[in-house]
C-alpha cells in the first residue's frame, strides 16, 4: 500500500503547510480531525468549526452566532469585532487558546487602571453561556480564521440530537 | 465687570436664601428661569432643552469658534452634560463618576474634584457602555448617581460629602445611569438594568438627608407600583385590581425589567412626575406571555406620595426591546382652537406620541421616521377593542414568528429610532427637534434561563441601515400637535447627541462622527459644524458668563453607539460575503442577490472607528470678540 502511505504523508504535509501560515490559532491548527454527532474537533481534540463550500456551517457554530450575539455582543461589537471597550474576539482567539478562552468566561478578569476600566464579569453561574461555550468558541474560532464573514450564517446543519439531550440536561430548560 | 458682580451677588443670594430653610425647589425655579446659568440637565422641568439666549443667532453663528478646553481623564462614552450654576459649571464622567467643579472666573480652574470608590465589579453589568448622564443641582449640593446605584449629595462649593444612599444592588445587575432629578424637596433616581432581569423601580429621596420617601415599581402588586385600581387612570378608564400582575404568568413580574433611566419631566402646577419604563425581560416575548404591564410605559406619578394619576402602555408585551424610557417633553400648545397640556414622546418603536399631560388622554400617535414597519398603526378609535394598541404586523412579530425563528427587516432597530438621546422644543417655532436612528434589524429569541446578576436576554440581534439606505441617523423636525415630519437631514451615523433650540433660532446637536452641528431652526439648513475631539453621545448646553453666550458640549464616543456602530453595520457585505466567498457562486442567481438587492453603496457603510477614537474632552464655544 506504498500509494496509500503517500497520500497519507501529503495529507500530512497540507495540513502542517496549512496550519504554519494562514490557518493557526491561539489553539493550532483548525482542521477538522474527527466528528461525533455533528461536533467536529481538531487534531488536538479541541472543538472546531466545519464549514462547507456551499456556506453551510455546522450546529455549532450556528449556535455560537445566536449566543455570541445575545450575550457577548453588547460589548465585543457585531461578529467579534470589538466596541469602543471591549476587545475584539475575532482577533483575541487568533492569540487565545480553547482552555484560556475557557478560563476568561468562566472566572473573568480585570484590566483597570488609570487608563482602562476593561472587566470581564465571571459567566460561571449563567447557564445560558456556560451550556453554549463550545458553540461560541467554534464560532469565534472561525471568525479568528475567516472561516465565516460577519452576519448570519444563512444555512446550517440540523440541530443534533446530542446537542438536544445536552442542552436540555444543562440549562434545565425544557 | 460689573455684570458680573451683579450676577455673583444674586446666585450667593439665593444660595444665602436656601441655607435658612426655605423651600429649595423655589430657589431653583427662580435660578432655571434664568437662561444665563443653565442648572438642571434638560435646561428645564419640562424637558425643553430650550434657551432664552440669542447672542448667537441663526446669521453669526457660522463664526463660532472654541473659547476653551477640558479633557474629564476618562475614555469611555460621555452621555450627558454640564450644569453652569452662577459661576461654577460641573463636569461629570462615565464610571468612575468624576465630578469637576471649574471656575468660569479663572478659565476653568479646577475648584474641586470628587471622585467615588466604586467596586468595578459594576463595569460588566452596565450592558450598554458605562456612562452616566450628569449630576444634578439644587439646595447648595450636586446630587450624583453612581454607577453602583449609590446616589451622593455633595456641598457644591466644596465638594464634599454631605449625605450618601444605595438605591439599589449591584450584584443583581442593578447599575446607576440616569441623571438625579431634583423637584421641590425631593430628588428622584431610577435603575438600569432591564437586560439583567432587574425589576424597576423609581425612588424619591429628600434633598436634605437622603431619606427614603417613596419607592414605586413598574411591576408587582398595586402596594408595589402605587397605582390605585380606581384612581389611576389608562386610556380615561381605571385600570383595575392587580392591574400588572394579572399580565404576567406566575411570579414572572419579579424579574420583568421596565427600568427607569429616562429624562423625567415635572409639572408643578399638576404636581406630576413623568417618565417611561423600559423593556420587560426576557428578549424573548415567547417564554413570558400577557401584556406584561407596566412595561414600555408613560408614567405620571405624584411627586409628593408616588401615587399614579394615569399610565399608558405604548408596546404592549414588547417583542424587539423598545424600551419606553425615552424623555417626556412638558409643552403647552393649541390643538384644533383648544389650549392644550401636553406630553410629547419620541419612543424607541417609533412612534411620537402626543397626549394631554393632565389626563393621559392619547391624541396623537404617528410615525416619526417612514421606515417604521413592525405596526402598521396604533389604534386610535376609542370605541375599538385596540384602542391605543400598536397594529402589529405578523411578518415583524417575533412573538408570532415564534422561537428560533429569524424575523428580518424588522425596524426600527433595537435601538429605537430614537434612544435616550434627549430632542428639544422651541416655543418660537413650536417644533421638536429630535435626532435619530435610522437602522433596521433581524431579530431571533429563544429560550434562556434567569440567574441573579446575569444577562437576560435571550435573542439574537443584527441591526443595519435600512433597505436602499447609507444613512443610519436622520436629524428631523417635529410638529407634536399633528404628528409630522416638518424637515429632516440626514446623518450618516446614528443621531446620538442631545439637542438644544435657542431664542436666536438656532439648533445644536451632536454626531458620533464628533461634529458639533448648528442649524436653522425653520428650514434645517446647516449653519456651522466643528469636529470635536471624539465622537458625540452627549447633550448640547449654553449659558452666559461676563456677557458672552458659550455653547458647550461634552465628547467621548461610546453608549450603545459605540458596541453598535464602532464595529460597522457590516449586512450588505456581509451578506455579499456570505452569497460570494463562502458559497463560490454555487447558489442560484435568484438566492444570490435577495438579501443585497436595492443596498446603498457598500462605501457608505464603513464603520465609525474610522472617523473617531475615544476620549472625554468638554468643548465649549462662542462668537469671537469684536
């Protein structure tokens, strides 16, 4: 199976071309690695987007619009691009990293000084970002990549019944 | 200089007066009536935003030219503006809620600054930038009302303490963002907090020591809003035993929302206070059925007890966030040969609304920008069943659309097609000026759960200019007694600086660009503009000090301006994006041009950072000495 071994290593070496110029971020390379229930991971199991050639985008990053622009949008600005103060997330994901991009939410941080009176409240408690952190990671993420414009994705996949069963168990909310 | 000295006297007189216990809401009557100082926000109890001065006139104003300076040391937006009292005029900021007291006598001279200590835990609760709409002025103190809800009395001359109160809870998503309004003996706050579940309410303290006189919510049991179910009036009808409550399912009312961080407007005669209430929380109208009363608003409440006379709700179980909190204008016009008191409103849905202020009786309910598309009309058959309803149009209904589903080419916007952005009246022209906003938006709820000092909103907004549009703002004037649009400029942001109309025909507004804008009161024309340091969210004031009228007016872009437009109303590219990049022209032409077709030149959508930056700075103006 010489041939199949050396399809395997150009994949390889498209991908790591790839992921060492345009396509990195503050958690590597975006590609999609693996897929369960229509979440789709990178190499490094961490959540990613998939966006098809068609414009279609995967559940989760449809949902991470909706929830970025209900909860993160009264300070971040429209499609991650920032207000007049708070950072642009579209560019802080592109430096940021899932696990970083997790603590952020969760515990918050402080920027103040005599300049800048920058806080980020903790969303620990809140059930409507907490149980959607994946989803607006992905869109983020994308957004950091160029994945996806501005503006609403206008075709998505089917909501999975994963992410059903989940939110469900999560918010409380049936 | 001897102007001067007279002036000095008589404001130390009056101050001399209010020391010995006289009544202070004389004392500052007399001084309001006074259009060389101006001592309360809006210039006047009714709201006006008008000034007697005519130095500055509609044929010299093309040579204003900036007399001084002030930078407040602070960057975020600066909503609001300064009070000049004798010759003292006061600056405040966004949080942290500085108070400078500058000498006119000596160039601004900074006499005192106060600066609160404020846990900045309160920052990320303000959903709309951290800006405060200045302090207030009466009995020797300016009252501030504190991002953390506090409101503080402080000695005027010196800046110090003199009494301090928490309104509210901070931890609970309840912030301080309204001015202070002093009526009689009584200053009155409200609460933001509408996006955080907060229930609304009003409070009432005595100016001398910062007690509790009455607190009225805008849901709850009757004990809770004082509405009187046979006194309190709607529509000329009493409104009945649990009046809001009975709109709402369950215990829904105690996180509702309906905050109060309006301009009030008094009439002394009437002894009526007015202002709106917000939204009712959740975004998402699905997950809380009813009317949900007393949202979105009119109130007019007793000063002395809280009571309400009468109270008109404008959106009933409001479906896009169009908070009634907007400035109740006080004018006393005739309609059809009557001598009228009138109300005039410049809501975010839309409509301006005119009623007689003494009975809340509904004359006029009309469309002040023509892109208004979510009602088709607010009833105003008295025998119909929707009397004073809004007509509200399926295809806009997010209710109707249900959750999860987009409505698009809802407008107005969220952001109203006016937001607190205060207009003017001029008697001589007896119209209204009112800046505005032009945008449009798709709105999508869905379900969200309540957490105590957690968001609640639960809806996903995109907002842009309307179809065939590039302009997102419109400068208009307003004829209140029949409802239209006498003349209006365009802008090419949002509208989002208070305005002032002034004796000497001439009117004053802001833009988020950062230009200071002077127009003729009669035809609209533009007289002058000057650009400001930053970008304009603040309201236009003048006095006159040594004999010279000045004009001034607080920069420092941010607000709800600043999140939405800083960032671009990118849709038409970002529809093009979406129809070219993405799909690689794989869709069908049809699908491809729906959502560009008939959009203005992409050029003209660029976004505001490209016109300004962040900064407080205080600009004043005035006519070149001859």
């Amino acid at each position: 199976m010489n041939v199949g071994r050396w399809k395997l290593v150009f994949v390889i070496l498209a991908s790591v071309l790839a992921g060492g110029t345009a396509c990195a971020d503050g958690s590597g390379d975006p590609a999609v690695a693996s897929s369960d229930n229509g979440k789709y991971a990178d190499k490094n199991g961490n959540p990613t987007y998939k966006i098809s050639a068609d414009g279609t985008v995967d559940w989760y990053t449809f949902s991470g619009f909706r929830r970025y622009h209900s909860d993160c949008h009264v300070c971040h600005g429209p499609n991650g691009e920032g207000s007049s103060y708070a950072p642009a997330l579209a560019n802080s994901l592109k430096t940021l990293s899932y696990v970083d991009f997790n603590d952020v939410v969760t515990n918050g941080r402080k920027n103040v000084d005599a300049a800048n009176d920058k806080v980020m409240p903790s969303f620990a408690s809140n059930v409507n970002v907490m149980c959607y952190l994946d989803d607006i990671y992905v869109y983020l993420r994308a957004r950091a990549n160029d994945a996806i414009p501005g503006g609403r994705p206008p075709k998505h996949e089917d909501k999975p019944e994963a992410a059903k069963e989940a939110e469900t168990s999560c918010t409380g909310i049936k | 200089m001897n102007r001067f000295l007279v002036l000095t006297t008589s404001v130390f007189g009056l101050l001399a007066v209010q020391g010995f216990g006289a009544r202070a809401d004389d004392a500052l009557e007399q001084l309001a009536k006074d259009p060389k100082q101006w001592v309360m926000q809006q210039g006047d109890d009714a709201n006006t935003r008008f000034s007697k001065l005519s130095q500055i006139n509609a044929a010299n104003v093309k040579k204003l030219q900036v007399a001084w300076t002030f930078s407040t040391g602070v960057l975020r937006g600066h909503e609001g503006g300064p009070l000049v009292v004798g010759d003292t005029m006061y600056v405040h900021t966004p949080f942290p809620n500085t108070v400078y007291a500058l000498d006119l006598n000596n160039d601004g001279k900074i006499i005192w600054k106060y600066e609160p200590r404020q846990d900045p835990n309160v920052i990320p609760i303000m959903c709309c930038d951290t800006v405060n709409r200045g302090v207030a002025y009466a009995d020797g103190k300016i009252f501030l009302h504190q991002a953390d809800t506090t409101l503080v009395a402080l000695d005027a001359k010196t800046g110090a303490k003199v009494w301090s109160v928490m309104d509210g809870e901070a931890g609970k998503g309840q912030s301080g963002t309204d001015a202070p309004f002093v009526y009689k003996d009584k200053v009155l706050v409200g609460v933001s907090g509408g996006e955080f579940g907060v229930r609304g309410w009003v409070s009432a303290y005595n100016i001398k020591d910062g007690k509790l006189v009455w607190r009225g919510f805008s849901e709850g049991p009757d004990s809770d809003t004082l509405i009187d179910p046979v006194k309190t009036t709607s529509l000329g009808k009493p409104v009945g035993p649990d009046s809001s409550t009975s709109t709402w399912q369950g215990d829904q009312w105690k996180i509702g929302g309906g905050a109060t961080w309006g301009w009030y407007s008094y009439d002394p005669q009437l002894n009526l206070v007015y202002y709106g209430s917000g939204n009712p929380s959740t975004w998402n109208p699905v997950q809380r059925p009813g009317d949900n009363r007393w949202s979105m608003s009119i109130w007019a409440r007793d000063l002395d007890t809280g009571a309400v006379k009468w109270i008109y709700q404008m959106t009933p179980h409001d479906e896009w966030d169009f908070d009634g909190v907007n400035e109740m204008i006080l004018t006393d016009q005739t309609i059809g040969g009557t001598p009228r008191k009138l109300l005039t409103h410049f809501d975010r849905n839309g409509f301006g609304y005119t009623l007689d202020r003494a009975t809340g009786e509904l004359l006029v309910a009309e469309k002040f920008d023509p892109v208004v598309n979510w009602a088709t009309k607010v009833d105003m058959d008295k025998s119909s069943k929707t009397y004073g309803r809004p007509l509200v149009v399926d295809a806009y209904s997010t209710q109707h659309n249900g959750e999860d589903s987009n409505s698009k080419g809802i407008c107005p916007a969220a952001l109203g097609t006016k937001d607190e952005q205060p207009a003017a009246y001029s008697p001589d022209t007896q119209l209204f000026y009112v800046p505005t906003n032009h945008v449009c938006m798709d709105y999508e709820p869905y379900k969200v759960a309540y957490t105590a000092g957690q968001a609640y909103v639960g809806a996903a907004v995109a907002m842009y200019p309307p179809k065939g549009d590039t302009n997102m703002g419109n400068f208009i004037a307003w004829d209140g007694k029949t409802g239209k649009i006498v003349w209006s400029n365009k802008e090419q942001f949002s509208a989002w600086g208070g305005a002032l109309a002034t004796a000497g025909g001439v009117v004053f507004y802001g833009t988020l660009e950062g230009y200071l804008k002077a127009v003729d009161a009669k035809t609209g024309k533009e007289l002058y503009k000057f650009k400001t340091p930053s970008g304009i969210i603040g309201n236009v004031m003048t006095y006159e000090h040594g004999g010279k009228q000045y004009v001034a007016v607080l920069s420092g872009v941010g607000g709800w301006a600043g999140i939405g437009l800083a960032a671009g109303l990118l849709q038409p590219e970002n529809a093009a994006a979406w129809h070219g990049a993405v799909d690689q022209g794989k869709l069908p032409p049809k699908e491809k041009t729906v959502d560009t077709a008939g959009l203005g030149a992409v050029g003209g959508y660029a976004g505001l950072a490209a016109y300004t930056s962040l900064g407080g700075t205080l600009t004043v103006f005035a006519l070149p000495s001859e």
